[in-house]
C-alpha cells in the first residue's frame, strides 16, 4: 500500500467502554472490536485513539472513586495501560488483526522532528496492515489527563496523516441543540457548517465522572479536523455498524464539514492544543496589521496585558472591542510586556525582540 493513501481516525471515549462501576465493559469492546474489524474489511485503514487507561487500572488497584491529584491518576494509567491494549489486541486478534501500540501527546505534534516520526511510523503500521492503537501517554503527561486531551490528540492525529475522517465515538447520539440531559426539549443536530459560542455553550461541559472530556472538548476536536480539512464525526458508540457507516459517509450522529483552508501542524497547536496562559489587548491598527496585513505584533500596537506568564507562553490577542480574534506565541514575559507596551521599536532596550508574537508564531482566528 501506498503510504499516501488516507487512513480514518476513530476516537472512544472512557464512558462507552466502561460500566458505572468503572470496571471495562467486554460487550462495549467487543462490539468496537467488530466494527473496526468490518470497516477493515471494506478496504479502509483505521487507526483507534482509545481513553480509559484510568478507568482500566482503578479496579485493579482496588479503587472506587477516581482520584483527583494528578500524580496518583498517572500511576493508575500506568497500570491500566497495557491492560487496556492486551484486551484490545485480543479481541481484535480473533479477526485476524495485528494491532501496535502508540503512546503520544499533543506535545508530539509540536516538535517538528518528533511530529515528522510519529506520522511516518503511523504511515509505517498502517502500510504493514496493522491496527495503530494510540493512548495519551497518561503515565508522564499531566494536563491531558485533567482536560480530556484525547479528544485533541485524535483531531491532531487526522491531521498528521491527511484523514478522511475522525469519528469520536461517545456516549450520546451526537450534538444537540441543548444538553440532553437536562432539556427534554433537545434535538440532534445532523450537520454543523461552523462551530460558534452559541453552540459550545449548548453542548454543556464534561461527560461522566469516568472520562475528563465531555462534549465540549469534542465541539474543539472537531473545530481542529476542519481547520486539518477533515471531515468529522460524532456520533453513539452503541449504534450498530457506527465505524463502517461513518465511515462510507452514511449519516449518523452530527458531522462536521472540513474548512478549504488547511492549517500546518504548529499553528494549529497554537491555536487550538495549547491552553492559553494570558491575554494581550491591542489597537485597531495591530489588529489590521495581524488580520489583514498578515505582520508581527509589536510592542507599539500592545495596549493591555493580562495573566501571569513567561516567554514563549501561548496568549490569547483581543481587540478594542474584547473579541479574542487571535492566539500566537509571546516572546515577552508578561512582566516585560507591561513595561515596554506601547513602545516603538527604535526605543526597545538593546537585545530585546522586535516582535512581542512573530507573524509565524500567529493564528488568526474566525
């Protein structure tokens, strides 16, 4: 096989492989097993992105209640994660399909070098005819256990190897108009051009307390997919031959159309994998040099900082009128940024940068 020809990217989520009690569900992985073996078997290469490390490790360990402080959930994801990947690579062996373990975070997607072999030994296991299982590397990472990353890491992954689709699979049918779980009244929403405020706000906030997503974080998966020109889906994990149909296109849950525009790699880890540490307000004559001039900021066009943090910290930029309408890379600390804003170049002390966010280091965003 061509090590260009596009893959699917299929992402579940703790709560739908594992039962209240927190303990795995077979019947729910044995029915994911079935499906990513059909999907295979009309010709398309799959990649799985599976949470549930924690939740695979709690019961071994004895423990009811997940743990709230992060150095003792990356000791049970230690434990959980290969028990996690035996049982997949079991089930899936009955199909006679090979399967390979992959451990990343967003931070994989940042370094260039790192970014380059992680998609070439995915494009490597694919090209074998092996199954790819990728895990958030729980046991060393620390805020994608606490913000439900793995939804962010499979749109990061549709966007290394040029996917045809992501579909998280959850434990509901898909985005509805308001939270179902408190408005008899919601309805499922088939299709979704752009994703607005209006309608992260709907979606309500984190899942069950066996997962650390809910969907919210799966409304940011899929606003990075589009902006990776990927369609995405989301859709109930429980719905017959959900993987083969998402796949071929038939309608099921809530898609999301891809943008034209592709962002690259880094900047899409700007903008959407890197939580923002502080905010950085601006002109009106910044923001056109930003929007539509496509410059660097400079110190001149800063007019209020907000937040604590050190170089190279993401930021968020936002106009006269308060609208967020970029992220980008501060090469000031906060502190500095607060003395010299406003400033023209020709009066920055010697040594200083000449931009406070470099124009490769921006994304605007809609």
């Amino acid at each position: 096989m061509s090590v260009h020809q596009a893959a699917a990217v299929v992402k579940i989520g703790t709560s739908s492989i594992t039962r209240p009690s927190g303990e795995l569900d077979e019947a729910a992985l044995v029915k994911l097993a079935d499906d990513l073996a059909s999907a295979r078997a009309t010709g398309q290469r799959v990649v799985l992105v599976m949470s549930g490390a924690i939740a695979a490790g709690m019961p071994a360990l004895g423990l009811t209640n997940r743990p709230s402080d992060v150095g003792t959930l990356q000791a049970i994801a230690a434990v959980g994660q290969p028990r996690l990947f035996e049982r997949m690579s079991a089930l899936l062996g009955k199909h006679d399909v090979v399967v390979g373990q992959v451990l990343l975070t967003p931070y994989d997607f940042f370094h260039r070098s790192q970014y380059l072999h992680a998609r070439v030994t995915l494009q490597h296991l694919l090209d074998l005819g092996v199954l790819p299982i990728i895990n958030e590397n729980d046991t060393i990472a620390d805020d994608e256990i606490r913000y439900g990353d793995n939804d962010r890491l499979a749109a990061l992954v549709s966007h290394m190897l040029d996917a045809d689709v992501l579909l998280m699979l959850t434990d509901t049918a898909g985005v509805f108009t308001a939270d179902p779980r408190r408005n008899d009244d919601a309805s499922l929403i088939e299709e979704i051009v752009e994703i607005d405020a209006a309608l992260e706000h709907a979606a309500g906030g984190a899942g069950t307390e066996r997962g650390s997503g809910g969907m919210v974080s799966k409304l940011a998966a899929a606003k990075i997919a589009s902006w990776s020109g990927v369609r995405s889906v989301i859709a109930s994990a429980a719905l017959p031959g959900v993987v083969t149909d998402a796949l071929a296109g038939h309608s099921v849950g809530t898609s999301f159309a891809p943008r034209a525009q592709r962002l690259p790699s880094r900047k899409l880890w700007i903008a959407f994998a890197r939580a923002s540490e502080g905010k950085v307000f601006v002109d009106a004559g910044a923001r056109r040099a930003l929007v539509t001039g496509g410059k660097s900021l400079l110190p001149a066009g800063v007019r209020g900082v907000a937040g604590t943090f050190d170089s190279d910290a993401s930021v968020e930029i936002v106009d006269e009128d308060g609208t967020v309408f970029a992220k980008g890379l501060c090469r000031y600390t906060s502190l500095q940024l607060q003395s010299y804003r406003g400033h023209k170049t020709a009066d920055l002390p010697e040594g200083f940068p000449h931009e406070v966010v470099h124009r490769d280091d921006l994304v605007v965003l809609p």
